[in-house]
C-alpha cells in the first residue's frame, strides 16, 4: 500500500506541465532542445526508449524521447540542499512523444517538487526557492514552446 493516495495529488503539486506542438517528431525535439537551452538548461542526456524498446523486445512502440535537462546553477543548490540525495532523480526530464504523425505531447513534472512531496529534500525556504527558481525556467521555456 502507499503511503500517499496518487489520486488526491494535484498536477501543480508536481508541477506537471504539457504542451502540444503541431510539427513532426523530429522538429519537435530539436524545437524542445533548443527552448530549453535558450530558458537556461543544458541537455546532458538524452535518449530514445521507443528505439530501445523497439529493437529490444520488438515492443512497436510510436515516437517518444527523452531530454534530461539541467540548470547547473540550480542543480547544484538543490544538490547542497539534500545532502547529494536529490541526484538520484537527475536531470529534469522533458519528453516528447508523437500521439500521431504531425502532433507531439511535451510533458514534465519537476522532480524538484516530487523529490519535496516524498521527503528527498527539506520542505524549507532554500528548498522552496529552488522550486520557485526551476518553476519559473520550466514555465518560460513552455511558454515559448
């Protein structure tokens, strides 16, 4: 049993955040990547599960991929903050998956506001800049998408 009802969790309690772009899966990325760069992140990782999955057990799964974006600034707050324990849920992801030819979902939820809600960092008022800090870049870049 969890310790928490999912059901009860707002999407602005993890800061969920979604758009979708009328472009091809390709474009999308390259548009994503390249906002959230321009918003302050850096894109250290970045990953196709569908291709893994497709080529691993066959799954025929459509376009999605993952960009693990980074604010270095920010992380390493958020780092100090939780005693190294907030790396285990590093970078911030953004995802992008084709719900059909010419239509792309990005989603994000911020792991800092997770990491918050499951007890991984502090619920103080350092913490609480850093997620105000990370909402506001992860909103700029959205807005731009």
């Amino acid at each position: 049993m969890l310790p928490i009802d999912p059901t009860q969790i707002d999407p602005d309690d993890i800061g969920q955040t979604q758009t979708v772009l009328e472009m091809d899966h390709e474009e999308a990325i390259e548009h994503v990547r390249e906002v959230f760069t321009d918003a302050g992140f850096g894109v250290p990782v970045e990953f196709s599960p569908s291709k893994l999955l497709n080529e691993k057990v066959d799954a025929d799964r459509d376009p999605y991929y993952v960009l693990g974006a980074c604010n270095p600034a920010v992380a390493d707050r958020a780092l100090e903050a939780s005693d190294g324990e907030l790396g285990a849920l590093f970078p911030c992801n953004v995802v992008v998956w084709e719900e059909e030819p010419g239509r792309q979902r990005v989603y994000h939820v911020s792991i800092m506001r997770i990491a918050r809600l499951v007890g991984i960092t502090p619920d103080d008022e350092e913490m609480a800049e850093i997620v105000a800090e990370t909402g506001e870049l992860v909103d700029a870049a959205f807005e731009e998408l």
